[in-house]
C-alpha cells in the first residue's frame, strides 16, 4: 500500500507542474494496483483500474511482465474484473508489443482451450516483436503438428500484420508553423539542458522550444483553430533538425503534434510532419522515420542563379534567394501521397516523391520503421520454416547496379555487409539491409534506447555485433542528484544487455566517462566496419559510420542490422602544402569554405558521404575531419588511408582496448578480446598484402569532387557564428568560416574551451608545449580570460601523464578534477584560470556547464548554435567561435582574438601537424 501512496504523492507532486501521471513500469507498483484491483471494496479500485488499462509501459518493463500474467488470469478465469472482459484482455495484449505478452500469447495459442486459442492466434497475427524464443516455440508446435501453430506461421508468411494494416490516407491536410528562420538545431525541439527528462516524455515536452511558451502556446492555438488539419513544422530558410538525431526532439515534435500510437499507452505519439527549406537533416530524417513521419524538402526559397548558370551574390557576397512560394504560419496545404506533390487549394506547389519512396511509405503505414524490419524479419522466418518462397509483399528493395561502373568507398562497404539482396553489385541509391559491426550508445539517449528495446521486447544484443559501448561521457562534468539517479540504473540495463559500460554496475572497475565517439574510434577495428551510435559525431575514421536516434541505436542493438539507402559519395582530395604555423583543424574548416566557393554557395556535401582521401593521418588526427562533417552536414564520411598509416592506426587502437581489458571492462563474451583478436587479424592482412585497406575504384562515380589547395589556407580559419548577422538565417550556420585576420586582434574572448570530441592527444601535447613557449618568451603564463580543458578520454590522460605533458598542465592549472570527488554542482562563474576538467563532453553538450550568459567563447569543440554553449544576455548575445587548440589557448591568455604575428610567435617550433596529401594513388 505504500508504494502506491507515493506514486499518489508523486501524482499530486506533478500536477503543480501541469503533468499527468508519470506512466507504470515497475513490477512492485504494478502488482499493488492488481491487489487493489481484486479487492473489490478498495477506495482506490477504480483508480487502479484505470492505471492498470491505460497507463503501463509495454515491452519488457517488470510492469509489463506483470500485467501480461494479469491478462492471462483474467482470460482463463482465474481472476475475475467485470470491467475487463476476456476480449478486452486480449485488445490491452494487442497493444504491448511483444516479450511478456507474445509469450502469454503463445501460451494461450498452443493450451488446450480452443476457443481461447483461437482468439489468442488472431491477437498473435498482428504482432512483429517476436525473437528467437517466441519463433523456436511456433516453429517446435508446428513440427509436432500444431494446425494453431501453422495457422500463425502461415499468416506470417504472408506479412497479414502489414497487409491488413489501413492504407495511408490520400491527401493529409496541414496547417504551417514556422518554428524559425535559418537552420533549425534540434536543441530547439529538445534542449541539452533537458537531456535528464527525456525518458519521462509529457515532462520532456514541456521543453519544446527551449520552454518558449508563446511558442507552445501559439501552436496549441493553431491546432485548436484546425481541429481536421496536422501541423507541419518548418524551418524557414533553413535546413531542419541540424546537430543531431535526437529522438527526443521528434519525440516533442510527435507529442505536440502527432498521433497517439496507442489508446492505451500514453505520451508516445508517432507520425509528425516535419518541414525545412532545405530539407531535414539526414540523420534527424532517419529518426523522423522510426515514427511513420514525414518530412519535407520545401525548397520555398531558391538560389538565383543568372543566364550562365553561375549563383547571384548580393554585395556581402550571399547567394541571393527567391521565394517560390509561401508558408508562413497558419497557411493550410494538402499532401498527397498518391501523386506525391504538395498542394495549395488546387495549386501544385512541389513535387514531394522523395519523402514518399516505397520504403517510407511502409513506415508510414506500420506505424514506424521498427515494425517494418521486424515484420521482414518475421516473414522470412515463416517462410523458412514452411519451406516456401518469401512472397513479394514489402516493396522490393531499390537495386541500383550499374555495368561497368567502378565503386565508391561507401558502395564497396555496403556490398560486403548487406544481406538479403539479389547478389548484383550494388551502386548509390540502392536500398540495403546491412549488417552492423560496432554500436555505441551514450548517457543522454541511452534511456531512451533503453526504454525502446524494452518495446521491442529486446533482452540480449545480436551475436552479429562484433562489439557495442555505453559511454557515461556526457554526463560527466557534474555527478549531480539527476545523474545519480539516471545513469546507474542505464549502466547496468546496458550492461545485461550485453554492452561494455563506461561505468561498472558492480563497481569492479573505475567509472570511465570518456567521449564515447574517441572510444568508438578506437574499437572500431575494421576499415569495411559499418558503425551506428547515438550521436550525430559517430563519424570513425576507419570504415563507415553512421549517427542514429535512440532507436536505430536500439534496432542495432537487437537485430545486429541497419536499413537505409546507399549514398551518394562527395569525394575530397588535397594538393599543395601546408604552411608550419598551421593545425590541421584550419584544413578543416578550409574544406567546407573552399567547397562553398567552388560550388556557388551549395553544400553538395549535405546528405552524402565524404570520401576523404586522408592517406598519411593516423584515426586519432583524422578523426578530426570525420568529426566535423556532422558541421557540414554530411550523412557520414570514409577515411582513405594509406597501407602502414592504418596498421599504425590500429596498434594505437589495439592498445587502448587492452587497457580497457586491464582495467576489468571486458565481459563474460570477451568482446573487447574479440577486437584485439580482429585488429591482429587486420593487421597481418595489411602487411602480407593479402587485402590492401580500403581504396574506391578508379572509375568510381561521384556526385563531386571537391579538391582543397592547402597554399590558399594562410592563416587560423575560424567558424563564426554571426550572432548579429541583419538576416537572421545566416546566424548560427556552420558555413561562416573567417580568419583570423578578419578579427583583428581586437575582439575580446571571455572564456576558452579546449575539448570535446574534435580533440586528440596531440592538442593536449600542443596545449602543453605552448604553455611553456609563452612561460619562456614573457616569463611567466597569466590567463586574461578562463580556459576549460576537459581531455577526451582516461588514455589520452595516462599517456600524457606517462610523456610528461600532464606535469606541464598541472602546474599551470587552478583546478583539477578529481575523481574521488567529483563535482556535485555545474560551475556557473569562471576566474582567469585554467580548468583541468574530467574527461568528458563538458562545454561542448551545454547540457550541464556553460560558460557564463552573454560570454563570447573561443572552443574547440563542434557546436555553435544559440544557447547550446553559452546563452544570450540581456545585455549581449553569447556566441562561440570554433578553432584550433593553438587559437583557443592563444585567446584565453590574451583575452582577445590574437594578431597573425602574435600567433606565429606562441606556436613556434611546434608540429600542429604532420598531414600532408598522400603521394600514392589511393584507388583500386
């Protein structure tokens, strides 16, 4: 009774603050409100009841076990609810997707009753979530005779739970609302700072917007004044959903606008309709995806281009744009999905068929891509137990071969993993289910990846992963009362799932919060490796990665498999040769200018591979490149390396692991000793020259080429957030890259941040050895400004321990984090100091510490976007430059932006880099 009378107290705690109910998914809840369902006279009977029908978790939460156990009671009589008839009993299994209720199904299905079982099948029939469990049991009745059990698999082999579902509907009316003008960053829909809610979704959603609750409130009336009508939510003059995946922003975006996927499972709605001048970001378009939604390339606003062909540019030197057509807020348009085009009244605005391929419209109609792959998966097992031919009832999957033509880098990795396809040698824009080597979840979706392998009645990881990782990375600034309360209990759900954990739930080994993309780069062992994780940075620079949603992460994780199209391939080479003073980082930001610059200010990048032919740099170096293209807003990107520069990459990776076996992270699978064994393997292929490294062909086919003079890059390149720029969808893009002569000298820096995932250990060693270069040439370091150093990983702080270079920072250092005390409260005030943090994401996440509202940050980190690392003042707007570690450190002791001569003095007679283009012909 306890129990229950805090989940009251709990209740009356939420209303204060507008919530619902928080939904049930434990065991102990649960089976009190059970008891009080059964006692008849209980004061709270109704109550129960009404917790019980409409408001549990489904899936494999110990809630659902329970009342899966429930419903079968009721249905073979043993318990009597006259408000829960046996019919109903089965509709409330209907609607739990898969683990406890298939198996209460399957037990019902194959009892002796035949009436109940025959109702038990129908249920059955319109389930996908079944695993190798349920399918062993069906498979065993059939054998032994079962005409049920043939009945079921019978069904499955004709896919009657996607068959029978209603068709889309021919024209879906919306109304627009502009949610901002200018790329649109998911920490709109769902901000870091709420990264903490995301698992509580009515919580999460009162976020929306950054909590603008005009916003909020402005569309609540638009969907009053449009009761028949969806809202379709656009980025104007942007692109939408750039920065991440972020299941939790469509998670919003489905609550605020979207259709309830179940009466009785509250606050999970599906199919949102997203919209953006440019497009949807493509991993935010994946995750748009898993919830039957649809999303949008307007191209209301076009470049303007003269009769040459060659882009108008206005005096600043901008691409001039005319509008095509309008959406401002409140304009009603109609979708149809037979004609796939995009009407106004009667007028035909846009052809759509992009956002209406074959495969998007299954997902559409299943209500997410989940059970469209689960389905697939079921329906070849059907058939492979009757013995049949897979009947073409899904679209076929798109085959694009073309004879004669070469591959890509991108198109030869997906040939190598797919499965399931006809055997032809595969080219871009074939759809392709494909095997997944490596997984990585980190802290702040790894609930929600939880939580949706519990709907998909996941217990245990596909034995085709060769290895998957929980980071704790982005919690780790602050080890507050929200962490503490979170992350354990992720740590140890992921841990019996069968991932290596960042922190050990039995506490054997040390927590470890390293920036979960470092340490996917250095598990991932294999240069043909497909990778998923859940951010937009798993970008490794060996084999392909790709960023996914909490559950594309989640699918990965179950089913050891990936779906998507193969994509086109932008393919960047360099000549010329880099200046002494300079970092590779500038080479970076240099590929995105001068790609803008070749193509007339289109991003021919956006929504393809870049094929980087990287040859000399090591992972860890070039990861900065592969890093960055999330920033150019790249689906993913390929290193192209030379021969011993991947075998030198590979025993720097071999060695990490095996520190990470040293300390205890392995498990009872010896998975990380799985990929040492893989690494050595690959390792003595390369030097036998029994199969070379990754190389495209020569006569591969690319959508561009994009070639980088490294002579032009004279100087720091710095991305600059525009915070004041007259036209506000020029603020916040990546695409503004300055240098630093454009400062002057003269801007003042109130905070720098050198870490995140776009650092290595050579900044660390860069950071040192300037250190000591200022020391000798003014005879003392004082800082005008603070500077945050939050290394990537443990590793990288013991190797430089082991060099000497942690001595050189310690002693300029005013704080250094320690681990047996770690910082209970985010830091919300800097001094002129440098801050030696914990490994971790820190500044870059902006989900625990910023810099101080109105700061002007130089960092090296990934994301400049509004409020994501430091908000806006009354008095100012905060902004944050991105640059290299020499930059960064250069700005904090100077307080201001330095001059090219001050530059060059503080990096002399340090090696920034030692990339220089590869002399060797990177092709087959």
């Amino acid at each position: 009774m306890s129990i229950y009378k805090d989940y009251l107290k709990q209740i009356e705690e939420r209303k204060t603050k507008g919530l619902h109910p928080q939904p049930i998914d434990g065991a102990d809840l649960l089976s009190a409100i059970i008891e009080q369902i059964k006692d008849t006279e209980n004061e709270y009977r109704e109550q129960s009841l009404n917790f019980f029908i409409y408001n549990v978790l489904p899936g494999t939460t110990s809630a659902a076990v329970v009342k899966a156990k429930f419903l079968k009671e009721i249905i073979l009589g043993e318990s009597i609810v006259p408000e829960i008839s046996t019919d109903f009993a089965f509709e409330q299994l209907s609607h739990m997707k898969g683990g406890p209720s298939v198996k209460v199904l399957l037990d019902l299905a194959l009892g002796a009753d035949e009436v109940i079982a025959n109702k038990a099948a129908k249920v059955l029939k319109t389930q996908v979530f079944l695993y190798e469990a349920d399918t062993d049991r069906l498979e065993e009745a059939f054998n032994n005779g079962s005409s049920i059990a043939k009945d079921i698999i019978e069904s499955y082999a004709q896919a009657e739970f996607f068959t029978k579902l209603p068709e889309i509907e021919e024209e879906i009316e919306v109304v627009t609302y502009i949610a901002g003008v200018g790329d649109i960053s998911t920490d709109l829909l769902s901000p870091g700072g709420d990264a903490h809610s995301r698992s509580d979704r009515e919580l999460h959603g009162q976020c929306m917007f950054e909590h603008n609750k005009d916003m909020q409130n402005e569309l609540l009336a638009l969907k009053e004044q449009h009761p028949d009508k969806r809202v379709m939510l656009i980025a104007e003059k942007g692109t939408m959903g750039v920065g991440s995946s972020r299941m939790s922003g469509v998670n919003n975006v489905a609550l605020w606008t979207g259709i309830p996927s179940s009466p009785y499972v509250p606050f999970i709605n599906i199919a949102p309709v997203i919209a953006g001048t440019n497009g949807i970001a493509p991993i935010f378009l994946t995750t748009v995806g898993v919830t039957g939604g649809i999303g949008l390339d307007l191209k209301n606003w076009v470049i303007q281009k003269d009769e040459k062909g060659n882009t108008i540019v206005d005096e600043d030197g901008e691409p001039v744009l005319k509008q095509m057509y309008s959406v401002e807020t409140g304009t009603v348009l109609t979708i149809n999905t037979k004609e796939k085009k995009l009407y106004h009244g009667k007028t035909e605005l846009k052809d759509i068929s992009a956002a209406f391929t074959p495969q998007k419209m299954e997902f559409m109609k299943a209500g997410g891509s989940y059970a469209v792959v689960f389905g697939k998966k079921l329906q070849t097992f059907a058939c492979k137990t009757l013995g049949i031919e897979v009947p073409q009832v899904y679209a076929p999957s798109k085959e694009v071969s073309i004879e004669g033509q070469g591959l890509t880098a991108v198109e030869k990795i997906f040939n190598k993993n797919a499965v399931g396809t006809s055997g032809a040698t595969l080219h871009a824009g074939s759809y392709v289910r494909a095997e997944v080597n490596i997984v990585g979840s980190q802290d702040t979706t790894g609930l929600m990846t939880s939580q949706e392998l519990e709907m998909m009645a996941a217990t245990v990881i596909s034995p085709i992963v060769d290895g998957a990782y929980q980071s704790g990375c982005h919690t780790a600034s602050v080890w507050d009362d929200k962490s503490k309360a979170n992350i354990p209990r992720l740590m140890s759900f992921m841990n019996d799932f069968g991932l290596i954990t960042g922190r050990d739930p039995k506490g054997k080994y040390f927590p470890m919060t390293d920036v979960i993309h470092k340490v996917l780069n250095d598990i991932t062992v294999g240069d043909w490796d497909i990778i998923i994780g859940g951010d937009s940075h798993t970008r490794m620079s060996k084999g392909v990665a790709f960023g996914a949603d909490s559950g594309t992460v989640a699918l990965a994780l179950a089913t050891g498999e990936a779906s998507m199209p193969i994509p086109e391939s932008v393919k960047v080479t360099f000549k010329g040769q880099m200046k002494s003073y300079m970092d590779f980082r500038d080479v970076v930001h240099a590929t995105q200018q001068q790609m803008l610059k070749q193509f007339g200010g289109e991003n021919v990048f956006q929504g393809r591979v870049i094929e980087v032919h990287i040859g000399t740099l090591t992972a860890d170096e070039a990861f900065t490149f592969t890093d960055w293209t999330a920033e150019m807003k790249a689906k993913a990107s390929i290193c192209i390396s030379e021969d011993d520069t991947l075998i030198e990459s590979l025993e720097i990776a071999k060695g990490r692991i095996q520190i990470m076996i040293d300390k205890g992270m392995d498990n009872d699978k010896q998975v990380l000793k799985g990929l040492v064994e893989k690494a050595e393997t690959r390792i003595t292929e390369l030097k036998t020259g029994i199969k070379p490294s990754l190389r495209p062909d020569a006569d591969a086919v690319y959508h561009a080429e994009v070639i980088i003079d490294l002579d032009e890059i004279a100087e720091p390149m710095i991305a600059d957030p525009d915070v004041n720029n007259d036209d506000v969808s020029k603020r916040y893009t990546h695409d503004n890259i300055r240098p630093l002569s454009y400062y002057g000298g003269t801007k003042k820096v109130d905070l720098g941040f050198v870490g995140s995932c776009m650092v290595h250990k050579g900044d660390m060693k860069i950071l040192a050895q300037m250190l000591k270069n200022v020391e000798a040439q003014n005879g003392k370091v004082e800082f005008k400004a603070p500077l945050v150093v939050a290394p990537p990983t443990y590793n990288i702080v013991d190797e430089l321990k082991e060099e000497g270079d942690w001595e050189v920072l310690q002693k300029y250092s005013g704080f250094e984090f320690d681990d047996s005390a770690p910082k209970g409260l985010a830091r919300t005030k800097y001094e002129n100091l440098l801050y030696l943090e914990r490994p971790g994401c820190n500044l870059c996440m902006g989900n625990q510490e910023k810099a101080e509202p109105g700061d002007t940050v130089m960092a090296t980190s990934t994301r400049l976007f509004q409020g994501r690392v430091v908000k806006d003042s009354g008095e100012k707007k905060g902004e944050s430059l991105l640059s290299s570690t020499p930059v960064v450190v250069l700005s904090t002791i100077l307080g201001r932006t330095p001059t090219m001569a001050e530059y060059e003095a503080a990096v002399d007679g340090i090696v920034l880099t030692k990339f220089k283009p590869s002399q060797k012909q990177l092709v087959r």
